[in-house]
C-alpha cells in the first residue's frame, strides 16, 4: 500500500542551498533577503510594491487598518471560508457581513453581497477558494453601483469614493484571470506563503495593491512597515546600514515582519515557481479525465479567460451527505491517500456561532460542505502516486455504492 500525503513541502536543493547562503550570511531576521523576495513578487504579480509579513492573516489584518477599517464598519466576507478571513474583522473592530454561496458555487452570491452593502460597508473581501480567481468584476460592477452611498472616514476612502475589493488570496498566487494576475485585480490582495501552500516559507504571505490615483507607492509601503514593526520608523537593517541608531516609535504597533531565513526558501521557490504551477495542472488534468464519468462535481481549473493556481482539487459527491463523505474519507485513509475537507462553513464554528451566525441561514454554503471532499495534489507526486489516488477513489466509489 502506498502512502500518499496530502500536502508535502516541495523542497529541493535550490531553497536548501539558499537558506544556508543566508544563514552564513549572519543576516537572519528582515534585510536584503526579504526586500528581494519582495521586489521579485512583485515582478511577478504585474504590481509596483510587494510587502511580505508572517501570514496572509497579517498581511489582511493589516491592510484593512491601513484603509481605516474599524468600529461601526462593516466588511462582507462569504461563510464559506476559513476563520482567517472573518477573525481580522473582528481584531480591527468592524463587523463581519456573511454571505451565502450561489446555490452550486463555492462562491458568494453576488447579487446577495451586492444587497448587502450599505452605508456602512467599507470592503468586500473575496475568497480565491481553491487557487481560483472569483469573479471581480462583478464585485466592482456592484461597489460602482453602490457608490452613492459610501460614507469616507478618512483620506484615502474618499480618494477611492467607494468600497474597497479585497482578495483573500490565500490559495491564489500565480493564478490569473483575463489576463491579469493575482495581485493585480482586486484593489488589495493578499496571498499566503504557508508550509501547504504552493509556494511556501514555512510561514509567511505577502500583501499586494494595484494603483490607484492619489495612492503613493512608497508612502504605503511605509505604513506597512511601521504597522508590522511596533510602529518603528527604523528597522534592524536599515540601523545597520546608516551612521546612526536614532529611531522613534510612532504609535503602538504590531510584530509580524518576515525574516530572511524564510524569504530565502521564497526566492528559491519563485525560482521554480513556473514549473511547479505547470505540474499541478498536469495532476489536473489527469485527475479531470479519470473522474469526468463518475457522479461527482470538480472545479473548472483553467480555460480561455482564466488559469488557477492549482492549489486544492476538490469533488463533490452529487446527491450525498456528510456522513457518506466522512466514510468516504476514512476508506481512502486506510488505503494510505490522506485527503481534507474545505471548508467547514464559519457558522458551523464556535467562534461564529457563539456570536449569532447560524447555518440554517446559509443552506446553500452547508450543501457545497457536506459532501465536498479535497484530493491530494501537489507538486511532489509522481504519476503512479497519481494512479494510485484515483484507483484507491474509484475502488471507495464502488465499496460505497
């Protein structure tokens, strides 16, 4: 019996080469390393700055205390997603706005999230659930729409004069969509670098905008910097570099930078990033031309408009519940092919619930969970393993039948 993991690290040479290169370096925390980790995502993204922190949670958290977001605002966000998206709300004040999938979709119902903005709507945060880019120009269609009623707190929501769209790019990087890459479609974007994720830094995300009139590049990059470094208007590597230690503290900030140490596995893995992508949809598409018969839902991937990152291969069991997708799970377990459930739905969560979100207002997010079932893909399964996740599936479709 093979085993089959559900998301190993694709680690070569390159990132272990690198990552010594700069431990040697006796530079180990944010310097030269992350700033050309940094510069190198942007290049990528089609976008003037790229700031990377800890997380993607950090990287959202702080972008929405950049734009202003706080008490008395609201931020619409779907149930059907991690915590990540929905506790930032919380951290900053405002209050999360949930909305339902469209029946079918794992995406929000647009006409819904369009319903739901009001005076106090200050975003709309997106989920690329899956590595695949949402539909944002219906989301700007609506925040045009609705532009008469925002009502700017401050300097830089009047200079946009409407909602902000945000991306939770968390499954997202290298993903596209009309030709325009992650990062440069939604007003602000933030993708995670995490150890499951595609491209990753153990830890780590990266937080990214399109220009805008009136928005500075460089005076953004600094609010980030002083917002995830205690508010410091110096960092250890710029000291280092300048005759002088002096540094104010501006306000009472966070700590949530990126080191080098982990940067380094990023240049590395950017390096090969193409190639990792390029592998994923190989994956896909055998797995799409295996399961197209079977009497199960997948996820369109890529055609003329749009290409995903390939980062979650997900199956609906069409007509099943939960506890046929729970033994489903278990059956492919004991044959040695790990796989995962995407999500449970924010109201299904204590955290959420306790606060008075209930699942019975979101059936069609609870439909899409309860027979949703994640195969695993990654960058580091050969073609047998492959074979073996699709025979090991097709053998628990006729155990279950």
């Amino acid at each position: 019996m093979r085993k089959i993991p559900f998301s190993p690290p694709d680690i070569s040479q390159a990132e272990i080469d690198e990552v010594v290169k700069v431990v040697k370096s006796g530079w180990i925390t944010t310097g030269p390393e992350t700033k050309l980790f940094e510069s190198q995502i942007a290049k990528y993204c089609h976008v003037e700055r790229a700031v990377c922190l800890s997380s993607q949670t950090s990287c959202a958290e702080l972008t929405l205390r950049i734009l202003g977001v706080g008490p008395g605002d609201e931020v619409i966000v779907p149930a059907y997603t991690y915590t990540a998206s929905a506790s930032i709300i919380y951290h900053v004040g405002a209050k999360p706005v949930m909305i339902d999938c469209k029946s079918g979709s794992f995406e929000m119902d647009y006409d819904k999230m369009e319903a739901a903005i009001n005076h106090n709507t200050k975003a709309v945060m997106a989920v690329d659930l899956a590595g695949i880019i949402c539909d944002y120009d219906r989301i700007y269609e609506a925040v045009e729409r609705k532009k008469s009623i925002f009502e700017p707190k401050n300097e830089i929501q009047e200079k946009f004069g409407r909602v902000f769209v945000m991306a939770d790019g968390a499954h997202s990087f290298g993903a596209m969509r009309g030709g325009k890459m992650c990062g440069e479609i939604a007003d602000f974007t933030n993708v995670s670098f995490h150890a499951v994720k595609n491209m990753t830094t153990a830890e780590g995300g990266a937080a990214m905008h399109r220009s805008h009139d009136g928005i500075d590049e460089d005076e953004m990059y600094k609010k980030y910097m002083l917002l995830s470094l205690h508010g410091q208007t110096k960092d250890a590597y710029a000291k280092n570099k300048v005759a002088s230690w002096e540094y104010d503290v501006v306000d009472t900030q966070y700590k949530c930078n990126m080191p080098d140490v982990l940067a380094a596995l990023g240049v590395a893995q950017l390096s090969r990033y193409d190639k990792i992508l390029d592998r994923r949809h190989e994956l896909i598409r055998m797995y799409n031309e295996e399961l197209k018969d079977l009497p199960i839902q997948l996820l369109n991937h890529c055609d003329e408009n749009h290409r995903s990152s390939g980062h979650l291969y997900f199956v609906r069991f069409i007509g099943r519940d939960d506890e046929y997708r729970n033994k489903f799970y278990n059956m492919m377990a004991e044959n040695g092919v790990m796989c995962n459930v995407h999500y449970k739905p924010l109201p299904l969560l204590s955290a959420y619930s306790k606060r008075g979100f209930k699942m019975t207002d979101y059936p069609n997010a609870y439909n899409m969970y309860k027979n949703e079932l994640t195969l695993p893909l990654n960058s580091t399964m050969s073609d047998d393993d492959a074979r073996y996740v699709l025979d090991t599936f097709k053998q628990c479709i006729k155990s279950l039948d």
